[in-house]
C-alpha cells in the first residue's frame, strides 16, 4: 500500500488546504478532467474545504458518458442477432442510447457478456467459433493499447469472428475545444494522471502556450490532487503559465511508449463525435485500414440510425463544466442511478454519479478532508 497510503495522509492534506488557502488572493476556477479526480475530489471533501478560494468545475472525462449514443444503439442492435456474442466492460453495459442500455437488450434475449479486458473477448471468439463475438471498445487513451492488443492479436490469430465497435476518444482535442468555447471561464488545469502516464506531458506544452492556463497533471488521491490544485494557483497568482507533473511517480515525460506504439499500430487519428460535445477535430481513433475487417460495421453493414431519443437531461452541460449536476432539476428525483436520464449518473466515473454517492458530503458547509 506503499504510494497509496502516504498520498492520504490526513494532516498533511489540511496542510495543504491551508497553503492554497493563503496563497489565494481570489477565487479561481479550475477543471479536474477526469471522473475519477471529481470522485476523488468529493469523496475527500476537497471541494468544499477550498470553496471560497476556489471552484471546482467538472470536465468531460468520463469515457462512459461521452460515447456516442448512436454507438450504443449500433451495440444494442448488433446484440440482437442471434449469431452474435456482444461483450464490452461493466460501466458500458448500464449506459442507455436512444432506445435502451445493453442491459435492456440483454433483458430481452440478447446475449450480452461483461468482461474484463479485452483479450478475455478474444479468448472468447477462440472458444466460440461458431458465434460472432464483438467487443464494444471504449475509452481514453488509457485503454486504447489494451484494445489494439487485442485487435492485434485477434489478427495473429487470424480470427473470423471476431470484431470491434470502436469508439475510443482524445482527451487534449477536447480541452481545446473548451478553451475555445464562448462561455468558458476555466483558469487552469487538473489533467488525467493515467491518461498522461500512456501519452506523456509535453504534448501540452502547446496546449498551455496557445490557451495561455496552467496545467497540472495529478493522480487521484488527496494529496494528488491537492498538489495539483496548489500548483495551479501557484501559477495563477503568478501570471504565469507551465505544465507541471505532480504525479511523477507515474507519469514521464514522454510517456509510455510501448503503448504508444500499439496505439499507432491499430488506430489512425481523426474528426469524431462526443456525446454532449458534438464532433472534435482530430478527437477519436479509428482501426486503421489494413485492420478493418475487425470493424464491426465493415463486417455488419452501416444500421439504420434510431431516432433521437429527447429529454431535458442537462448531461452535455455538466460535461462541458457549465452546471454542476444539482444545477439540473432532475438530480436526486427522476435522474438516479438505478434509473438514470442519462450517462453522468450510470458511470462509476460520472459526475452525477459522484454528487448521488457523496451527497451527505457535498453539504456546502465546511468539511475536513478525509483520507
């Protein structure tokens, strides 16, 4: 437990609290990227013990709940067949498109598999070469190399029945996205720890140059991100502007380059679409041509697109940082997590989700933090 309990020690994280909190001559709004830093943030009281000093504004990195619904009803509708294995990660089965979850289909006679990684969808398509396994894969580049593994090695193999719905995203393209919005107010950065241990850092350096904020990557424990937010309002004060690795016990500069190159082996860069955040230049990854015939709409044809499904879920603005998830009326009463409006309250990594679990925490009053 070695780099995990020393990350949580409660008298250093209020120490922590109290040096921003001096530091800090106004209030100054930040943006954690990823879901799992706003679970931590919440679970941990940050939040509320630096509340007037500064705001803690939520991002779209929640894998889960920026996939297209369109992909989620091209899975549900692929499931359907009865010659096809539908298998993809746990949060992903519970997520509805426009006409359901793959837990839905699944309650209806489909077969649909969680798995854990997949490879275990490879091993499956061996095991099974009679039936037609698809893996749903989705993601940061956190678990990009992973999939293109396992499409890499579904090729070795020379697999028939095996394909892949890939709806893997970039993080970086849609922090520029937000910089470039008309109503942006963010000041500076808390990015991904895991997905800068697979990219690196100095890809931000442009970043940081072009949209002139700071940016510090973090992990997710308190003092990660404690050290994160100091180092942002550090810079602030300061007029100026860097990226800063204070999760270097993880994270290198260059990043990991094995992953890299899987990555680069499986997936070409291209324009995409984010669910709430519509289509991002250069903002997802797409199997590579010589590995299209894993692409499981090459293998089933294009379906036909099921109509919107319209409701008054604020979910695109809590991902774009706009509201924070009590801000929409259907928080805690017809938005829940056993029957959710929309992606942020389903996931493990969901904003929503987050202020459901840590309700009784997120009381505006004041909170130590917590290990």
């Amino acid at each position: 437990m070695k780099l995990v309990d020393e990350f949580r020690d409660v008298a250093l994280a209020q120490s922590l609290v109290d040096d921003i909190r001096q530091r800090a001559t106004r209030r100054w709004v930040l943006m954690e990227v990823c879901g799992g830093q706003t679970h931590g943030l919440l679970r941990n009281g940050i939040d509320a013990a630096l509340a007037d000093v500064v705001e803690l504004i939520h991002g779209p990195g929640c894998p889960v709940c920026v996939t297209p619904a369109e992909d989620i009803d091209l899975a549900c509708q692929l499931a359907h067949r009865q010659e096809v294995i539908l298998t993809s990660f746990g949060d992903m089965l519970r997520v509805p498109g426009n006409a359901g979850s793959l837990l839905d289909a699944k309650s209806h006679g489909a077969d649909v598999r969680m798995v854990y990684s997949p490879l275990d969808a490879v091993a499956l398509a061996q095991r099974e070469p009679y039936r037609k396994i698809i893996f749903f894969a989705v993601g940061f580049e956190t678990t990009a190399p992973t999939t293109a593994l396992a499409v890499l090695q579904a090729d070795r193999l020379v697999l028939t029945n095996f394909s892949m719905i890939v709806s893997h995203v970039r993080v970086l393209p849609a922090m520029e996205l937000l910089m470039r919005a008309s109503d942006n107010r963010v000041q500076g950065f808390l990015a991904a720890g895991h997905v800068c241990t697979v990219t690196g850092i100095a890809a931000y350096d442009d970043f940081v140059r072009d949209f002139q904020v700071p940016v510090a990557v973090t992990g997710f424990e308190p003092l990660d991100l404690l050290l994160g937010i100091r180092e942002c309002v550090i810079q602030l004060e300061a007029g100026r502007t860097s990226v800063a690795n204070c999760y270097g016990r993880t994270v290198q500069s260059l990043g990991n380059a094995d992953a890299q190159r899987l990555i680069e082996r499986a997936y070409y860069i291209t324009d995409g679409p984010w669910r709430g955040l519509g289509n991002i230049v250069r903002g997802v990854l797409r199997l590579r041509p010589e590995l299209k015939r894993f692409d499981a709409t090459e293998c089933f044809g294009v379906l036909e697109p099921l109509p919107c499904c319209a409701n008054d879920c604020r979910a695109s603005d809590v991902l774009t940082g706009r509201i924070k998830p009590p801000e929409c009326r259907h928080f805690g009463t017809t938005c829940l997590p056993v029957t959710p409006l929309g992606a942020p309250m389903v996931s493990s990594e969901g904003a929503c989700a987050a202020y459901h679990r840590y309700a009784s925490q997120t009381d505006r009053g004041s909170r130590p933090v917590s290990s």
